[in-house]
C-alpha cells in the first residue's frame, strides 16, 4: 500500500521503518528532519499524503495533530477521496471525532488507533492497537496493523481508541506510583527490594506494569521508553475527558500533582519512572537492587 507516514518521534520511526520492510510504499515526514531507510522524505505533511492511500500520524498532542491535518501545508490540502486517515497519537477523543467530521465531508475515512507497548514493542512490531473506526475500514487496514503490531482491538466507532489509550494510561500511572511508593516505603523500612519483587510477582499485586518497570528502576535507569513529559500530557487529557463526561478521578488528580512536582524538578525527559527519585527525595531514601 502507498502510506504516508507523519510523526518519526519514539514510536513512529520504527512503526514507519517496520512498514518499509513489510514491502509497502511509504513517505515520511518530521517536523525536524528525518528520514527512514527504504522511505522516500517528504517536505511536508500535504507533500506526503499526495497521492497516498493511507496516512498515518503519530505526533506528541493534540494540537500537533491538527496542525499536521489543517494548518498550512497540512494533509487536508491534497488527501484524496476515498484514502484513510490513522491516528496514532495520543489526543483528546472530542477533538478526534471532530477532525474526522472534517475530513469525513471530503471523502475521507478516519480511524484513531493509539497504541501500548512502548519503543521495545514499536521496534520489534508488536505494538497493540486500540482502535476506533468503522470495520469495513479496519479490514483494509489489516496488512499495516500486522506489520507494526500483534494485536488490535476495536473499542468503537471513531474516538473510541483515544477513550480507551487515555483509560489504560490512567491505570499505567496509578499501578507504577503504588509500585514506586511501596519500593519508596520498603526502604525506609529496611526491606530488600530485591526480595520484595519475586513476593510481589507470586501474589495476587503481580502486574505487567511491575514485571516491566521493575528492572529499570532497579538499575537506576529511567532512559525514556515513555518520557514522562507525555504520560503527564497523558494524564492532562484523561482529566479533561472526564470533566467534559462529569466523572471525578481523586486518585489521578493526586498522582497529576506528583508528575507536576517531578517535571518541576527537571524529570520531563526522563521516563516516566523518574517519578520514584520525587518519593526518595522526600522519604531520604534511595531504591536500589543488587549490583
């Protein structure tokens, strides 16, 4: 298939090199110059959505989103009738659906299709995709998904997959800040967190959330696999989201404050595990595993 691909940031570059070496056609495009072996660069997003089939856009926010769509040089320009629009971002599901209206008066399909899975899985290519969009669609999509991920999971019809990426991240934040405040206490306490982790994977506390971090923050290493400048973005839309549909969230309203405090402190880039150096900090401890 002939894919525009907008968006060579952590997860797109190799989500965009993953479809190249699944034979499809595939320009690029960045804000910042990059290119992708195999994938013919592109100088803006209208550029690469000419004549393309599909394109696709992962890019850091909402407004980066729209810009990339409607703004000068933008996909709206020269997208035809009858290619697909995919978002991969993670956005605001209102304003989603409204960029699909837009776009849905030109003859253009839309389908949001956040994913989990973080760089590790966007190189291997085996993302999982939540996705919102029409079916029939998503059949025609189905040799893109198999080239980048191993699952997909329709959640609805178009801005569902943005619902769905904003609850699922709620629960990544809330499970890794009970996890860094349990190491953060066990310290203090004196427990060895190296015996801890094997107890709590054996218990009914195990998570997948744990199971990955784990070795990370046990080696004091918080490389971004997911910076912690976007899970607070992240956090920021889930909280606007549920305020839009009258829903309180105490719980994610405090772990906002952490991640603020923590961005405060110059974590921003950091992965979002940093948080725990916030914990530390304030408890005098630090959480380290053997050598």
């Amino acid at each position: 298939m002939r894919v525009a691909f907008l968006g060579l940031g952590i997860m797109g570059q190799p989500m965009a090199a993953n479809l190249v070496k699944a034979g499809h056609e595939v320009s690029v495009w960045n804000r910042t110059s990059k290119d992708v072996e195999g994938a013919r660069t592109a100088e803006s997003p209208a550029d690469a959505a000419n004549g393309a089939e599909v394109v696709w856009i992962c890019v850091s926010d909402t407004k980066a989103v729209e810009d990339v769509l409607f703004g000068p040089q933008g996909v709206e320009s020269t997208i035809g009738s009858g290619a697909i629009v995919v978002d991969s971002s993670t956005i605001s599901p209102s304003a989603e659906h409204s960029f699909a209206e837009r776009l849905h008066a030109k003859g253009v399909d839309y389908v949001d299709a956040p994913v989990t899975g973080s760089k590790v899985a966007a190189n291997a290519g085996t993302l999982i995709f939540m996705v919102g969009g029409n079916e029939a669609v998503l059949a025609k999509l189905d040799p893109l998904f198999k080239a980048m991920g191993k699952q997909v999971f329709r959640m609805g019809e178009t801005s569902k997959g943005q619902a769905a990426k904003l609850v699922m991240n709620l629960q990544i934040a809330l499970i890794f800040e009970g996890f860094a405040e349990a190491l953060t206490l066990a310290t203090k306490l004196g427990v060895n967190v190296d015996a801890l982790l094997p107890l709590i994977q054996a218990s009914m506390v195990r998570s997948g959330v744990v199971e990955y971090k784990a070795p990370f923050v046990l080696k004091r290493d918080f490389t971004p696999n997911f910076p912690l400048r976007l899970m607070l973005k992240d956090i920021h839309l889930a909280l606007a989201a549920a305020k839009e549909a009258r829903v309180k969230l105490p719980a994610l309203e405090t772990v906002e404050e952490v991640y603020e405090m923590a961005a405060e402190e110059g974590h921003q880039d950091l992965d979002y595990a940093a948080t725990l150096t916030l914990l530390e900090k304030w408890a005098g401890v630090e959480v380290k595993g053997a050598a």
